[in-house]
C-alpha cells in the first residue's frame, strides 16, 4: 500500500496486490485506509517501512483494527530518542554509550556562535533523519561556519557534532524488548561522489567490540524492530562512537539478503511467534548497480568474475524481475530531462 502511485514496486511479479491511496495530512484517514486493506485482503502483518509511517502507527495505534496484526513496533519514547539526533546524544549520555559531542545551533547571532564548545571540524545535520546524507555539511574552522550561516536565520535547530577521526561502520538489528535477534556488521568501501551519502560497497566483517557497543544501545532503549546503526571508529581514543540511528529498514538490505539474512521475514516470523535461531552472515564484499558501474567506469581494465557479479551485487535479482528496474531507470532519465529542459529555457 502506497501513496506513490506508480512506486516501480508496484510492477514486480512478486507483489500480489497494490493499493493506491492519495497522501492525507491526517493520521486517522492513512489508519483507516490500512484497515481497509487488512480487512479486504485478510493481511496477517502490518508492516510500515519509512520513518513517518512508524511513527504514525506508534502514536495512532489506537486507531488500527487489529492491533495485533502490527509487526515488531519500538514505544514512542525508544523511536523519538533513536530518531532525533538531539534526543540521542543526550541518551547517550545518560546511559554512558561512546558518541561524539553535540550541540545544538538555536540562533545565527554572532554571539552564539562564541557559546560552541564543540571541536572542530565538526558537522551540522538537521536535528531528524534526513536519508541520505541530505543536510550534513562539514566546517573545519568556527570562521567558516560563522560565514556560512551570516545573514541567514535557521529555519529549525541544527546539531552541532564534532567530526570523528577514523572509519565508518554499520550495524543492522532486528530485536525484540532489546535483545538482538539478528544482525549483520558492514564496512564501507566505496561512496558516491555527494559527502555523507550512503555507501555503494561493502564488505561484511565481524567485530565483538561494535557489536557489543550496539547490543549496550539496543538493551538500553528496550528496542524493538529494525534499525541500521552508524557507527564510526575514533582512531584517536580507540573505541566506537555512535553516531545516529536510523529506526527503518535501510538502502543496503538486499546485502544483508545475498549476505544470508533475510530481515524482512525474520520479522514476519517474529511477529508470527515463530522461532528461530540467530542467522549467521558471509563475510563477504558487495557492489550495488551504481557501484558495480562505476567501478568499471572508473577503471575500464576491472572485469570482475561473473561469479561476483552474480552472488555478490543485485544484479541477479534485476534479471529475475526486471520490471521494477526498467521503470525505475526510465523515470529518472525522464526527470533528469525535464530539468535540463528547465534549466535550458530559463537560461534563454
């Protein structure tokens, strides 16, 4: 169910049946439109995927039908504190859990700027999660980031977080009351050219040591559901910093799948009763389409083995359903010509 009307989902083999419904500002019309479909269809799982769709079930639960039938969903004080950048430094801090040092920018007064106590370089993100990297810039001085925002005013409270030396890591979960039903550990490798994006290859690895600082975060916030947690190693003091959560199914689980873990069914099976033991995941290296491209762009003598195309990037799964694909490319060539069409005439 979407209110995305040709959402290139929508045309896989796999979907049985979708529902289209215009987007409404209210949460009691969105609900009673899921009520709708679990009547209809005599669906066992309600499953929201996107940020704003978990919320709204969580505060408006209320309101659904069969309640029972919604899947694994964090309380709403676990979701704000994961999902607010704000919220999470501070519970980092109350609960001890390594993080970098956070502050927020309330104002673009010049005196304000003389209350930071942050380190530089440091980072400025939107207080919520924007997907992305969208909204994150990087100031290496106080000079620099007063020059930016001069003659401004902030629409929103901004966060203020020192930039962590070292490397970036990521932890995917799916838990229960917080304790850890499944989970993988992924390293990045390859990035877009947009700064803070997320990675377009990876290699998954094992580290007790991150794994044991996200099992702290998990049992802390009695988590349940899904997240991807982002993590970054701070070379200088040596230990693992959580950087922020994202309370949401992520852009890379079809890794997690080739890797051997199936989310999104272990939480059907969770949310069913059923049992099942941890999954345990290949340490293996992964390419997504974009990055199996500009690898060979980048470098026109790497022909990777057909193996590793095959079992190691998603091309398999574009071959099987190719539909989604097909739309999905056409509808982005169209919008990037519209835009260059608009940019044409309004130079003219």
């Amino acid at each position: 169910m979407s209110n995305v009307k040709h959402r290139p989902m929508r045309y896989s083999k796999y979907i049985h049946h979708f529902s289209y419904y215009k987007k409404t500002g209210k949460a009691s019309e969105w609900i009673n439109h899921i009520n709708k479909e679990t009547s209809n269809h005599d669906i066992n799982i309600i499953m929201p995927v996107f940020e704003e769709g978990i919320k709204t079930l969580i505060l408006h639960k209320d309101l659904v039908t069969e309640q029972s039938k919604l899947v694994f969903l964090p309380t709403w004080d676990a979701f704000y504190r994961a999902n607010h950048k704000e919220s999470l430094a501070k519970h980092l801090e109350e609960y001890k859990i390594p993080g970098p040092k956070s502050m927020m920018l309330t104002s673009t007064e010049s005196e304000v700027f003389e209350t930071i106590t942050t380190h530089f370089p440091l980072l400025v993100k939107p207080p919520e999660n924007s997907g992305g990297g969208d909204g994150i810039r990087k100031f290496d001085t106080k000079e620099e980031l007063k020059n930016y925002f001069e003659g401004t005013e902030i629409q929103q409270p901004l966060l203020l977080q020192e930039f962590i030396e070292g490397y970036d890591l990521g932890c995917n979960v799916l838990c229960k009351e917080g304790k850890i039903l499944a989970f993988t550990i992924q390293k990045g490798n390859l990035w877009n050219q947009k700064p803070f994006s997320p990675q377009i290859g990876l290699r998954f690895i094992e580290d007790n040591e991150a794994y044991r600082t996200v099992e702290r975060l998990m049992d802390s916030l009695n988590w349940t559901g899904v997240a991807n947690v982002d993590m970054r190693y701070d070379s200088i003091h040596k230990e693992f910093k959580i950087i922020e959560i994202n309370p949401r199914f992520w852009s890379t689980l079809d890794a997690s799948l080739i890797a051997g873990v199936n989310f999104p069914h272990l939480l059907c099976l969770s949310a069913l009763g059923e049992a099942y033991e941890m999954p345990r995941y290949e340490k293996i290296a992964y390419l997504n389409l974009k990055g199996l491209l500009n690898c060979l762009l980048k470098n026109r003598s790497y022909i990777p083995n057909l193996s590793f195309i095959w079992n190691n990037t998603p091309l398999r799964y574009a071959i099987k359903d190719p539909v989604p694909m097909v739309y999905w490319f056409f509808w982005r060539a169209k919008n990037i010509l519209l835009l260059r069409v608009k940019y044409i005439l309004k130079a003219n």
